[in-house]
C-alpha cells in the first residue's frame, strides 16, 4: 500500500514539474482579435471529439498583400503549458515551441483543425505560406479565447437560514375588552374629580362657618 501511494505521488509530482494540464474546453470558445491598425478579426472554436478542435475565423480591413515582400497572414495559437525557458527562449512543457500553427488566411476567411488546447491567438505576417514558427516582430492582431456565452444565469445562492426557537405571540386584546377598559378608567377618572372637588368645597364651607 505504501509503494502504490508513493508511486501516485511521484507521478503527480512528475506533471506539476512539467507544468501539463489538461482543462475541458480550453480552447472552446470565440475571441475577437485587435491590433493597432483597423483590422479585426473574429475567431471561433468548438471542440468537436476528444481532442479535435474546428476552428473558423472571419477577417476585415486586412492590408493585402501585408507588406511587398511579406505576402501571407497565419494564424497561430498558443499552446497551453508554454512557459520561458533559460536565455529567455519560449518552450511549451514538451519542448515544442509554445505557438501552435492553425493555417493561413486567405480572402480574409479561415477555416481548420486543431489537434491541441491551446488559450490566446495571433495573426502574424509571413514570407513564407507554411512557417515552422511565427515572426513576432510581425504581430498585426491578437486577442484571448472566452468562453462561450450560453445565456445562461447563474443560478442565485441559498440564501442563509438561522434556526431560533419559535416565540407564540401574544394574542392581540379583543377590542370589545379594549372598550370597556377605557369607558371604566374613564369613569373612575371623573368620579376621582368630582369627589375631590366635593372635598374641597366642604373644607371651604367648614372654615367660613368658623368664623
């Protein structure tokens, strides 16, 4: 049991190393790339089987040809994983180069396969229709995948209930109780008047017969 849980550790810790991941949907999603001319293009992808990814994009205002000897645009994708290795060169974690070719663009339209995950896009300017790598010196436009958006809203949080003890409440006085009360108190009230007043006028009448 020990040797199994130690093997599971040394493999785990053999994918942190290499910085593989493998997130469901990475690269499912649209993105509109911008640059700073006012070109702009529109990327979609959709993962269509187990690691097969459809990928159309829709361009405008593309300068053709980019420059008089530079002739194409491609089109590539990040590769998920890529990270700068020593004197500064990107690597992806499998030693391939972090940027993944996904075709070049003709008329303004793409339309491809891709085999990896991959995150962010770029559209380069190349001599060459077919490069091994892109020139980043020639970036015209670039942009990041989101997600897809489904309209969907998320669903609200329970809200927090605390548990107390139930408390009866007092029943309210009955209101025919609640008139009578107040017609006596205020009976009492004139009688207390009129038997101090009779009070005082009979100490007044006792003083004025004394004298």
């Amino acid at each position: 049991m020990k040797i199994r849980l130690l093997f599971l550790l040394l493999g785990y810790s053999v994918i942190r190393l290499l910085g593989y991941s493998t997130p469901a949907f990475a690269s499912e999603g649209s993105a509109l790339l911008s640059g700073p001319t006012a070109a702009r293009c529109y990327f979609a992808s959709v993962l269509i089987d187990e690691n097969r990814y459809k990928i159309v994009a829709a361009c405008r205002d593309l300068t053709v040809p980019p420059e008089s000897e530079i002739l194409f645009y491609r089109l590539w994708g990040k590769r998920l994983g890529a990270a700068l290795a020593t004197g500064g060169a990107k690597t992806s974690a499998f030693g391939r180069g972090p940027y993944l070719s996904l075709g070049d663009i003709s008329s303004g339209k793409l339309a491809s396969d891709a085999r990896e995950p991959f995150d962010e896009i770029l559209i380069t300017a190349e001599k060459e229709a077919n490069p091994a790598s892109p020139n980043l010196d020639k970036i015209i436009l670039s942009g990041s995948i989101q997600p897809i958006d489904y309209g969907l809203k998320p669903t609200s949080p329970l809200a927090r209930v605390t548990l107390e003890p139930t408390v009866s409440p007092t029943p309210p006085a009955a209101s025919g109780k609640s008139v009578v009360g107040t017609a006596f108190r205020i009976f009492l009230t004139v009688l207390l008047i009129i038997v101090a007043v009779a009070v005082i006028i009979s100490v007044i009448q006792r003083r004025s017969a004394s004298k």
